[in-house]
C-alpha cells in the first residue's frame, strides 16, 4: 500500500467509526434493540483496530525512512490514532451514556513490532534479548528482597535462549553496578554515546513493580512493559527530559511548607556540630603526647 492509498484508506475508516459512534448513540439512547447495538459495537472496534493498524504501518515506514529507527521510535515514543469512550452528559438526575470518537489518542511505539517489521532495529540487534535478562535478574532480585528464593525464578522464568547467556557480569543488580547493567541495555538500543544516568535506575527501579490485587503480592514487568519502560529512559536521554512525579496535591496547588529534611544540608550541618569536638580532641591528643 503507498502512503497516499493509506492515508486515503485512513480517511476512510475515520469517517466511518465517527458514523458508526453516532448510530450507536441513536440505538443506544432510542429503542434500539441489543443485538443492534452490539453489532454496532463490534463494527467500532474492528474499524478502530484497522486504522490503528494502518497509523502504526505508517509510523513504522516513517522511522524506517530515516536510517534508524529504533532512534527515531524512542524521539517520538507514540503515534496517534483513533479510539473510542464512553462518556455521561447532562445534570443532576437526568444524565444520559454517550460515546464519543477521540481522533488523538497517543498510542506507545511497540519497539519489538518495529524490531520485527525492520528486520532488526538498534545499535546492537540482540537488544531485545538484553533487555529481557536484565528483566529477569531485577525479578530473581525481588523475590531476594522480598525473603523468597531466588531459585524458583531461576528455574521457571521464560526468556530466550541467548538472553539466559547474556553475562552482565557479577552482582549486576546492586545498587553499584546497577547504573552499568541499566548503560548496557541503553548501549545495545541507541549507542555507547548516549549515557544513563542514576535517575534513570531510579525511574526503571520505582516502575518495574508494583502492587497485585492478590494480597502479599508483587507483579514484575512483563517483557513488553519492560521494552517499554526502556524506551523511556532512552526518550528521556535522547531528549534530555526530566523525570515527573505524580502525587496527591491540594485544590490551590498550594500547601504549608512541608518538614523535608535535605541530606546534603544535614550532613554539612552534622559535620559543623562536630567540628568543635574534633578540634578539642586534637588539642587534648597533642597536650598528651607533649
């Protein structure tokens, strides 16, 4: 398909999904019968499904066209598309379901799609399997910190053949060596010229778990989310981003200054409390060996 049959295509599909939104809230706020608005339904997804398709092909031949793609995915690190949501209008009692056509919504750049569509992407085209062992090493890391054995993850976790053989040295997970086993998936993707930063082994540490609806539970990332959650990192050093916190704030956005201890002050403050002492621990150790 050329660009201009896509982007004709494209056209095309939007129109109808925005059509197909509209019958749907005829038959839906009506007297529609079920059986119609599921059809409906199930012709939105599948008109939603093919453009997005077709956006992410597009995306793909545009990353492609440039002589790195896997650069140029981690720059843009989304492409837009279409979806769909539902939405209530109106007040007080009276309220009534809508739907409606999102003809923006940002989508992640699946790398390992690219990867695939490409014939290969990144600096080193055996990425995608560094990136699943460092995944698999930050897990077995896990269930140390949480008082389980590591072994059980050893022997069950599901990876490729040459991601088991990748050697990132010894203790690649401590908090020492963990910036150069973070460096090492950075390198395969974008270059050695691109740097990782203490930041980004915080942001990877804070994102790669989190809490299961199943009490005493912890899920690890899947490899997606962890493709995902590389690319990133690499956006935000190829970009030179910042990082962000999301957090529960007051309705002003402003609040009573908080009690936050800053570790570099305080250490500079102990260091001056004791200065005194040390000073006459000297005098009274030079008065003792006259």
């Amino acid at each position: 398909m050329t660009d201009m049959e896509r982007a004709t295509k494209m056209a095309e599909l939007k129109a109808k999904a925005s059509a197909l939104v509209s019958a749907y809230n005829e038959a839906n706020q009506g007297d529609g019968k079920l059986d119609d608005i599921r059809r409906i339904d199930g012709e939105i997804e599948e008109t939603v499904n093919e453009y997005t398709g077709l956006a992410r092909d597009q995306c793909f031949a545009e990353c492609i066209a440039t002589g790195n793609p896997m650069l140029e995915a981690v720059k843009r690190l989304t492409f837009e598309t279409i979806a769909v949501k539902d939405e209530t209008v109106g007040e007080g009692t009276v309220k009534l379901p809508v739907r409606v056509l999102d003809e923006h919504r940002e989508k992640a750049i699946d790398l390992y799609k690219l990867h695939n569509a490409a014939g290969g992407i990144g600096a080193d085209k055996k990425w995608v399997d560094t990136v699943q062992k460092i995944n698999f090493l930050l897990t077995a890391q896990k269930a140390i910190d949480l008082g389980l054995d590591p072994r059980v993850v050893n022997n069950s976790y599901a990876m490729s053949a040459i991601a088991r053989d990748i050697d990132l040295g010894k203790t690649p997970t401590s908090k020492t060596n963990m910036l150069r086993t973070l460096q090492a998936a950075v390198s395969a993707m974008i270059g050695d010229e691109y740097k990782a930063t203490s930041h980004d082994v915080n942001f990877l540490l804070s994102v790669f778990s989190r809490k299961n609806r199943r009490a005493l539970t912890v899920s690890c990332a899947t490899h997606k989310y962890m493709r995902g959650y590389m690319a990133e990192i690499c956006h935000r050093i190829v970009t030179g981003g910042t990082y962000a916190l999301d957090y529960k704030q007051t309705k002003s956005g402003v609040a009573p200054k908080a009690n936050i201890v800053d570790p570099n002050a305080a250490r500079e403050a102990a260091k001056a409390a004791d200065a005194p002492k040390a000073k006459k621990s000297a005098k009274k150790a030079a008065a003792q060996a006259a």
